[in-house]
C-alpha cells in the first residue's frame, strides 16, 4: 500500500479483512502436510522439506491463479476500476507475500516447532486432538466410500454438474439487480417543484410545510433547506444508528407518504447515490428522438402514465413539460405612432417599472446603496396589470399602455434539454422499497419497446447509465480473469485438460452463491460489490481443485491407475480443503456481521463468498474427481 501511495480506507480495509482468510490458506496447506508425513514417522525436518517439495508447485500455481483474478479487476476503468483499484492490488500484495511465506517461512517454523503427535500423552489438549483426529477419520472413510460409489456412475455426476451449469443462467436472471445496495447515510434528501409561476410568498410557504413533515419524526437530528429558482432543497438529517430504530430506507417511503399531502407542490424524497460519480434521482431514463419537442411531449406524457400504472415507483416525473405560461405585450405600431411614441420609447418605459436593474448609489449613515427603480409588487403581480401602466406621450399627456397594447398569454416548456444531440425527454424517478434498480429500468425498456413508435429511443443517465455501463465492464471482467487463469493453469501442468477439469469448479461455487443471492437472502442482490466478490471465488474455488489434480498428476506418476490416483489424491487433500474452506468463511463472518457504515456493501460480498465457497467445495470434492476420470491424461510411471 504504501509503494502504490495507498491510503487506509473501507476498500482497502475490505480488502486486508479478506486477506485474512486468505494468506492463512497456503500456510494451512504446508502445515497439514508436514503434519501428515510426521505421522508416518518422518522426523521433523525431513517432513518439512518434502512438503515443501510436494506443494512448491501447486502453491505458486494457487499464488498466480488469485493474482490473475485480480489483477484485470485493478485496470478496470470507470467507476468500479476508480472504486477498487486499491481494493484489488492490496490483495495482490498479500497473496504474493503469502505465497514466498508459504514456502519459506511456513516450513522452516514446521520443522522446528511440530512434534510427531504422542498417543501416551495426558491432559486435555492430547483428548481434544485425539477427539479431532477420530472426527476427522470417521468423516475421512466416508467420504472415501461416497467418492468410490460417485466415481462408478460418473455419468450421473457429469449429469448433476451440467444441471448445476445450466441452472447459472436462471440463478442470474432471477436475481435482482442494481448498481449498488442502498447504504443508511443517515439523510433523506427532499426536492420540492413548484409551479413555474408560484410567487415567493407561495414557495416559501410550501418550505415551511416541508419543513414541519421532516422536523416531527423522532429520528431526526436536524433539517437543512435551501431555495433556488424553480427547486427547493431540504434535508432531514437522522440520528445517530444506535439513537433510531428505523433505517433511512424504512422512513423514505413514509416520509414521501406524508410529502404527497402537501397541495400546490411536488415533492420527492430520495436518498442520496451509494457510489460517487452521479448525482439526481436513482432512475433516469431517457427517450430520445427527432421529432418535434410537442410531439415528444405527447409521447412522453403517455408513457409516464403507463409506467405509474406499474406501481413499481413512488414518484415518477418528466423534464418535459408545457405549463409555463408566457404573456407577451403585442403593441399597435400605427396607434403608437401617431400618439408620437417610438418603440424605443415604450420599451424603455416598461423597462424602467420591470426591468429592476440600478441606476445608482446613494449614501446613508456612512453606507451605500443601489438605486433601483421599479414598480412596487402589488402592481407587478399578474399580467393584466401591466395595461394600468402609464406612458408619457411626446405631448406630455400619460396614457395607460391599454391603450396602444393588448396581451396574449401562452404556454411554453420549462426547459428544451437534448441527449446525445437529439430532442430528449428524461423520466426519473424514485422506487418503492424491494423494487431494484435493475428490475425498475427493465420494467421500462419493456415498456418503451411495447409502446413507443419508431423513430423513438432510449438510453440512460446518471446512476441509471453508471449501473448500465457498470455491470456490462464486470462481466467482460469475469470472463477475462478466466481466460487469463486458463492459460496460467495450461502453463503450468503444460495440458489444456488440466485447466479444464480444475475451472470446472468456477461455475460450482457460482450456482452456490447466485442461490442465495436470488431468494434475496438479507436483501442480497447483483451489484458491484457481488459481482466482485464473483470474480473472487474464481481464484478461491480453483484452489481445490489445484490440489487435487496435482497430486492426482504425481501419483499417477508413481505407478498408479488414473482411478486409484484421484481418489487417494482426493482422500489427501480432503482435510486442506475444508481447513482452507472455514478459514476463508470464518474470515468473512465480519463482513456479514458488520453493522454502522457501509455495512449492506460488506455484507453482500461476504455472503457471496461464504455461500459460494462452501457449496462450491461440497460440489468440487465429487465433480473435480469425475472430471479427472473423464478428461485427465493418463500418465506414465517415470
């Protein structure tokens, strides 16, 4: 961290948590294996150096595996490269330490610190490893009996693998989805529209009943407002967590219950975006074309109906609209002219009581102040007033403005936006609690593909188009730190089988995780922080299956049948891999654990790789083995 100019913060911090169960993997790995060779009467150093031996080559493998997964996940761009850069090669930087440990470190502590384990030995450390040892012997043969039945109808379990495969794809669509899960930043954010034409008196009372909505909630510490021309701003900012019984997310939807009450303005409460970078309401969605702004408001109007019917939204609004109301003042030239008034002149006159621009200072106890001539707001309060204005003739005689003009009112849009340099139209909006980000912009793309006529798009903005674009880079990712892993495993078992019957674990792990996050376990959902924590299984799964086809490889070498090799080679690594297995689990009951800030993030991928992990290694110690009798070469005593 500190040759990369790193600071300490909640990513790298995530990222040293995660550490945690991960540099004690290849310790773990040598430990049990030296551990192993004592009992069949080595002594300690010659234990420890055939360990080494036996595990130099899977450990550098395992080593670069987790470097290759997040190695693609550092040079990311956009918001997930800026938010997890640190994140990725802090890691890096652990697993690579943790590897040179492994096979330096970790053997010469083995040989001097490990003793063979003495049976005649008293007390209850020697009861609880003989207890430990009897557990995992009994667990040990059953496994052993359940491979050997398994490896006898390898078709069935190739079958059980490509349902498992198969059933990724409805995992993955059935899931919910969004750029990121909704953290409690202990405010809720109102944004108050008026009517185009509401004067200062009416907003100001529309403030005040703003105000009293969020002020009378226990949960709130304070209330900050801010008005600007056409919009006010407040925010109701809550108590501390352990002073409030309800989270941001409980009050916001009866906080905008309470806002719609108000008569005369619209008002939206939202929450403010989980991830830097965007800013406006959660859902943005845009419709875009080149036909004429009415048109597209017609259109636009439409659709924003429909998609309220969906009850999917607690507030829904477009930035096209046609209420504002213009009056213009059309003046008779000839009329004018002949009361010997130019244009010029009556300009300048309405200019004068309107326009509100100074003229000049005058000085008051030391002081000075803007001369400002204009007509007082009781005479400026409609338009129709404007024809009781007089205007001094070249005569000299005043005549009301009545009598050279009339006025015309009409409405005109708020605002013409474009997007993309077409004519636009933006729908956002706020959801209701349970409905996802991702489920809200499907439900309107459907909507916008069913009801808009050709000549009509859509595209995204702001936290919509980060999620769009997001999850799009993450998946290219997924499947890069794939590639990339693939072609380090076929480097190193110099086979292309190899590789194939280890990745085999990758989709495993994945089914595991997308099950829970598909039944929405604690409000699990896909995201940023699941969808890495995905691509973190890929190396952590494929540790297992490393291991396995390793060993499977040198015994091979030694004289036995493909059969007998992959299940010793299972039998030998089963106890590593469950060690590795509660030791990576174990370090990420934390996050799953963790509560104040940023917790829901932490908690979505600690859940991914606890779940996936743990289903994904009860799945691995079968499929890998049936793979190996289906794929594996045969290799030669030598």
């Amino acid at each position: 961290m500190l040759v990369f100019g790193f600071s300490i913060n909640l990513l790298t911090l995530l990222a040293l948590v995660l550490a945690i169960g991960l540099v004690v993997d290849d310790a773990i790995i040598v430990v049990e294996n030296v551990d192993r060779h004592l009992k069949e009467g080595l002594k300690p150093m010659e234990a420890a150096i055939l360990a080494a031996r036996e595990l130099a080559s899977p450990i550098v493998v395992m080593t670069v595996v987790l470097i290759a997964v997040y190695i693609p996940i550092g040079f990311m761009g956009g918001l997930t490269g800026a938010l997890f850069t640190e994140f990725a090669f802090t890691l890096v930087g652990a697993v690579t330490i943790s590897g040179i440990v492994a096979l330096t470190l970790s053997p010469m502590m083995c040989s001097r610190l490990l003793k063979p384990n003495d049976p005649s030995r008293k007390g209850w450390q020697a009861r609880l490893v003989l207890f430990l040892d009897h557990r995992f012997d009994a667990l040990h043969r059953r496994y052993q009996r359940l491979l050997h039945s398994t490896l006898n109808t390898v078709p069935v379990t190739l079958v059980f693998a490509l349902i498992v495969l198969g059933s990724i794809y409805f995992l993955y669509a059935g899931a919910e989805s969004e750029l990121a899960p909704q953290e409690d930043q202990g405010v809720i954010i109102t944004a108050s529209t008026s009517a185009p034409d509401a004067t200062l008196q009416q907003r100001q009372l529309y403030s005040r009943a703003v105000y009293k909505t969020l002020v009378k909630h226990p949960e709130t510490n304070h209330v900050f407002q801010l008005d600007m021309p056409g919009r006010s701003i407040a925010g109701m900012v809550l108590k501390p967590w352990d002073e409030r019984k309800k989270t941001a997310s409980e009050l916001q939807p009866v906080i905008q219950r309470e806002l719609n009450r108000i008569a005369g303005v619209r008002v939206v409460a939202f929450q403010p975006p989980p991830l830097p970078g965007s800013r406006g309401l959660p859902i943005q969605f845009v419709i875009q074309t080149t036909d004429p702004f009415k048109r597209l408001h017609l259109i636009a109007t439409k659709f924003l109906q429909d998609a309220q019917k969906s009850g999917m939204f607690m507030f829904l609004d477009s930035d096209l609209k046609y209420d504002l109301p213009q009056s213009r003042v059309v003046i008779d030239r000839e009329l004018t002219a002949q009361l010997g008034l130019s244009m010029r002149n009556v300009g300048g006159a309405l200019s004068s009581m309107l326009g509100g621009g100074y003229v000049n200072y005058f000085s008051l106890e030391g002081r000075s102040y803007k001369v400002i001539p204009q007509v007082q707001q009781r005479y400026r309060l409609n338009p129709g007033q404007l024809k009781n204005y007089y205007i001094r003739t070249a005569s000299g005689a005043a005549v009301p403005l009545s009598t050279i003009a009339h006025i015309e009112t009409s409405t005109i849009p708020e605002a013409l936006n474009h997007f993309q340099q077409q004519n636009a139209a933006t729908i956002s909006g706020v959801t209701f609690p349970g409905v996802t980000q991702g489920q809200a912009l499907s439900y309107l793309k459907g909507l916008a593909e069913r009801t808009l006529p050709q000549g009509y798009s859509v595209d995204y903005a702001g936290q919509s188009r980060q999620f769009m674009q997001e999850s799009s880079a993450l998946v290219v990712t997924f499947f890069f730190a794939l590639i990339i892993i693939f072609l380090a495993l076929a480097a190193q078992f110099e086979s292309f089988r190899d590789p194939v019957i280890i990745l085999i674990t990758v989709p495993m792990s994945i089914c595991g995780a997308l099950i829970f996050i598909s039944l929405g376990i604690g409000g699990a959902s896909l995201n940023i922080y699941t969808e890495v924590g995905l691509v973190t299984l890929i190396g952590l799964i494929s540790k297992h299956g490393i291991l396995i086809v390793e060993f499977a490889n040198n015994l091979q070498k030694k004289g036995h049948n493909k059969r007998e090799a992959i299940e010793m080679a299972a039998g030998i690594r089963l106890r590593p891999i469950l060690m590795t297995t509660a030791a990576m689990v174990l370090g990420v009951v934390p996050l799953i654990t963790a509560s104040g800030a940023g917790a829901v993030s932490r908690f979505n991928m600690g859940l991914v790789i606890a779940t996936g992990l743990s289903v994904g290694t009860l799945f691995t110690l079968f499929v890998v083995p049936a793979m190996y009798m289906l794929l594996a070469a045969q290799h030669k005593k030598g």
